[in-house]
C-alpha cells in the first residue's frame, strides 16, 4: 500500500505525517497554481494507476472524495476540479461518493449529491483527499485502503 500526492498544499502535508508508515512511498508533483482541468485529469489518471497497478479497475470501485470545495475553509466548488473528476469517474463506471463537512451537496452529471459520513474507510477501494478543511479530523485516513491526494493549491 502506499500514498500518492499529486500535488499537495502545504496545509496537507499535516495529514502525511499522520498516515502509518505502510504509505511509505510517495510520489509528490509541485502545485504550480490553480489550473482545475489539469489537476482533475492527474487525479483521474492517479486513481487509474494506482487501481492498476493491484489487478483492480475503476469499473464498478468504490471511490470516496474527500472534500469538494475550491479551497480549504471555502464553501464554494465552482472552480474546483473535484465535481470534474467525480463526473469521469461515475461515467468509468465507479461508485462515487463525497465527504465535506462544508459542503453539503453538488451538482454532478446526472442531479444532486449528497455528502456522506465517512463510515468504516475500509469499505473504500480508493479515498481521493481533494481539500482539507482546517479544524476538520482526518485521522480516519489512516485506517483506508488507499490514500490518493489531490490538493489544488
């Protein structure tokens, strides 16, 4: 098992030090600015890869985002790459859902979701950390299966 940081804020690099030492390779790209298509795409291909690389497929996984919002502490996701990727990955044929404690519900292809409680990590065959919220506990984290971050900046 090991983490996967597409591009990390340094806000999250707090959550990396509390990951057990079974995520003990990580990759990490630099955030050179807010570029939302891009970031979702290397979330999405991420995701892909890091299925792929233990026999399994994004069809029919099951994929929980955590935070959806542009940026920590915002309500807001009209430029945020998250609705992007959880659309690609819904259309790849993946069981998406969504956990922000400031974002209730969004507009994905197809209606509304909802955010969920994140219930036993274990039940998840990838977690995507999109946004981290200050004052949010993420140490459930550490009891997932696979821990993808995909941080904008």
């Amino acid at each position: 098992m090991y983490a996967v940081v597409t591009a990390i804020a340094l806000t999250s690099m707090q959550v990396l030090r509390t990951l057990p030492e079974r995520y003990n390779e990580v990759d990490v790209v630099p955030c050179p600015g807010r570029c939302a298509t891009a970031y979702g795409a290397a979330s999405f291909r991420r995701i892909v890869d890091a299925l792929a690389s233990e026999g399994e497929t994004l069809a029919l996984a099951r994929v929980l985002v955590v935070g959806v919002a542009d940026k920590a502490g915002d309500t807001h996701v009209q430029e945020s790459s998250a609705v992007e990727v959880i659309n690609g990955m819904r259309d790849a044929g993946a069981s998406v859902s969504f956990i922000d404690d400031l974002v209730g519900s969004i507009t994905v292809r197809g209606g509304r979701m909802a955010s969920v409680h994140a219930g036993d990590p274990s039940e998840w065959d990838a977690v995507l950390v999109h946004t981290l919220h200050p004052g949010v506990d993420h140490a459930w984290l550490s009891a997932a299966r696979r821990v993808l971050f995909a941080a904008e900046c």
